[in-house]
C-alpha cells in the first residue's frame, strides 16, 4: 500500500506575504503542521535539514517535539547531510526522538547537496583526510552511526567505576532504529550502493545525471537497479523506497493566485546545473485541477515502482493553507495512487 508524506524545506523569511516569519515560527509551525496531516490520515511528516540558512537545521529536537504531539504518524528527515554530524552525538539524540515517538523515526540521511556556505562542515569541525573528498567524510559518519545506534561498543569501560574492563554502547538505545535508515541517492549508481549498504533508499525531485529519457523513468531505472542489487546483497527484509513530487492542486481562488502562472511553465522536466559541475535532471511540478493531477501520478512510473510519496509543502504560507493543500491531495488526489487514511 502507497504511503504518502509531507516533506518540509523549512523556510523561513520576514518578506512581505511569509506567514513563516522566524525561526520560531517554522518550528512550531512545523509541529502543528504534523498534527494536523496526522488528523487527515497523513502516513509521514519529514524534514529538510541545511545550515547556514534561514531554514530547519537541527532536526532532533524537532523530531522530539512532533513524536511528543502526535501519536501514529512516521517523522523522519529529507535529508540530513552527514558531512555536518557527530555520528555519535547523533546516535544518541536520534534514540531518544525514536522512543519518544515510540519508534516511528525514518531517518533520511545522505552525503548533502550544495549549500549556502563553502564546505561548511569544516566550520563543524570535519575535514576530510588526506586524499578524501566529502562524499567519503559522509559515509564514514554514516558507518560509525549505524554501528552506534546498532548497539556497538564505541568506547570502553572505566575499570574504576564499573569493575570490569568491557565496550559500551550508545545509549539510550532504541529497537528496530537501525532499519529505519534511508539514504538520499541522487543517481542510479548510489541508488545501488544504498542497497549493497542496506539502507532504505530515498530518492528526490532530481537526479544529478540525465540520459535523455523523462524524470520519472530515469527514476524508476535507479528504484529498480536498488532492488535488483538489495536482491543480490541477500538481505532478509523489505526495503523501503520513497519520491518525492511537487503536487499543488488547484481549487480555490487563493490556490491559482499562489500557483495558476506556473502551471504552464512547471509542467516538464527540466534539465541544468545543480552547481558547476554537476548537470541533473529536475523533475516536474504537478500544478492544476486534481482531476488531471490525479490522472498524470497515476501514471508515473517512479510513483507507481515506490512505497512511499513525500510531498514537498510550500511551509512560508502557513499551517492552515498546507492544511488545505494536504486535505485536497488526500481527498481528491492521493487516492488515484492506491493510497487511502491511515486513521
């Protein structure tokens, strides 16, 4: 059965027409958003993490608050870039998020995409080594964080206190986390390496190569070499896989002020730089009447080959208008995917 999601950017802005003014404004705003598609039947509430920006960053206390608030709804993230983390420190804020939502975490985690600041993990505190890139200083960091919340020892006793000389492990620990781990492939060949790794795979609204055919069949191209290579690794459980897609249903004078002029020009792919070396494919926005939205999803091969659809929200208009545009998906749109509450 299809799950489907929200996936918040968290911005936030004091411009004219924000409703996302601070800070605090899209967190709490954030919290409330959660409850409120956990109440429609929503499966997932997630969220983006950048630094540097006046967006949501640390994602953990968040995660606490909504496991806190709400009571059946998966939270999780969309990414975090693990350049920026202590995988230890890391291990232990994500076991506590996860019991207090009682293990409805579904951590998206990924090597990151450009950011605002010039390789700002290094003002974190984290350089790769000699002859390493960034991507490598992820996927360590990702190791030794699954290691941890796996219940690895990663230090050793204090004889003194403890009378024994043994490995300790992170705590608290909390069961099941370590299969609740996705990794954000922005490509077919990491898409195959999420799956020899064993992590959930967690595909976006682009993709950092392009072979010339449409988004959604480049996606399901990389969906289906992730199974074929999770098959041949050997592992015993079903993996999980998620896309997100831009749906923005129109029905309402307020919906086709905010997005009736790009319902033409967001209606294709698009093809450009993600930065200067880097040429992706950009998938379309879904932007008119939910009929015709409902129709087009419906034959979206990547829809169709995932389990889960994380919605991207535009979080700056506020809590009731995403209300709206989540209620319309659900009652109008979702439905043509094989989704149904989940009350």
């Amino acid at each position: 059965m299809t799950r489907i999601g929200f996936l918040s950017f968290g911005h936030w802005h004091p411009g004219p027409g924000s409703r996302t003014r601070t800070g605090g404004d899209a967190l709490l705003q954030s919290i409330d958003l959660a409850v409120a598609a956990e109440e429609l039947g929503v499966d997932g509430a997630f969220f983006r993490v950048h630094h540097f920006a006046r967006q949501l960053a640390s994602p953990f206390p968040l995660l606490a608050a909504v496991g806190a608030k709400t009571s059946r709804i998966e939270i999780g993230t969309g990414v975090i870039d693990m350049r920026y983390e202590n995988p230890l420190y890391m291990a232990e804020d994500a076991g506590a998020a996860d019991l207090i939502s009682a293990g409805r975490l579904q951590l998206g985690v990924s090597r990151g995409s450009p950011e605002t600041a010039v390789n700002g993990y290094e003002a974190f505190g984290y350089v790769p080594g000699d002859g390493e890139t960034d991507t490598d200083l992820a996927h360590q960091h990702t190791a030794v964080f699954r290691e941890a919340i796996a219940g690895a020892g990663m230090a050793r006793s204090n004889t003194l206190m403890t009378g024994v000389d043994q490995p300790l492990a992170i705590q608290p620990q909390s069961p099941g986390l370590s299969e609740r781990i996705w990794w954000g492939a922005g490509s077919r060949a990491t898409a195959v390496w999420t799956a020899q790794q064993g992590m959930n795979l967690m595909s976006s609204t682009l993709l950092t190569e392009d072979t010339g055919v449409p988004f959604d069949e480049l996606q399901s191209e990389q969906i289906a070499m992730f199974r074929s290579a999770w098959a041949e690794a050997g592992w015993k459980r079903e993996p999980r896989v998620s896309v997100s897609r831009s749906v923005l249903p129109i029905v309402t004078d307020e919906d086709r002020a905010y997005f009736g002029r790009r319902e033409a020009a967001d209606s294709r792919d698009q093809v450009g730089y993600l930065d200067a070396n880097t040429l992706a494919r950009f998938g379309r926005s879904f932007i008119g009447e939910p009929d015709v939205i409902a129709a087009e999803l419906a034959k979206d091969a990547a829809v169709q080959a995932a389990d889960t659809v994380l919605l991207t929200v535009p979080n700056q208009l506020g809590v009731e208008y995403n209300t709206h545009l989540l209620e319309t998906i659900t009652k109008h749109v979702a439905p043509a995917i094989g989704w149904s509450p989940n009350l």
